[in-house]
C-alpha cells in the first residue's frame, strides 16, 4: 500500500502545499469548502458588503487550509521529487 494512502490530500510534486484529494473524505471537504464559498457569493455578495464578503471567503479558506494541514501530507517545497530522501 502506498505510503500516502491514510492521507486525505497529497503534497504537491512542484511547490508547496497540497493537491486534488486522494481520499473520499477529502473530496466531500472540499465539495464543501466550494458550496460555503457559493453560499458567501449568494448570500453576502461583495455589493453589500465588501469587508464581510472577504471576512467570510477568508475564514472558509483558513478552515480548508486547517483541514489540509491535519489529515494531509506534510507539505515542504518540492522540486519535482516526491521521496523523503
């Protein structure tokens, strides 16, 4: 079994940060991540209200980040390598 397998989102290959989900779980948080910003973008538009709007576009973000930092791979910058060595 690979070694990623318990991770719900991988580290990327080029940068830092994660990549799509490889698990269930992580699909569903982000499929949630973009219904709660669908959800700001119709209920809160930037029209009324551009503070809140990137209040609450910023906290769904900062939560989805949260997510991936606990259930993903540990990220660190990658040059294209994806080995521990």
């Amino acid at each position: 079994m690979p070694r990623t397998s318990r991770y719900w989102f991988p580290r990327k290959r080029y940068g830092w940060g994660w990549g799509l989900p490889l698990r269930w779980q992580g699909w569903v948080t982000l499929l949630v991540y973009f219904a709660a910003i669908a959800f700001v973008v119709v209920e809160y538009p930037p029209a009324t209200g551009k503070v809140r709007f990137v209040a609450l576009v910023t906290l769904s973000t900062l939560v989805l980040i949260g997510i991936c930092w606990l259930t993903g791979e540990p990220p660190r910058w990658s040059w294209g390598e994806h080995d521990d060595a």
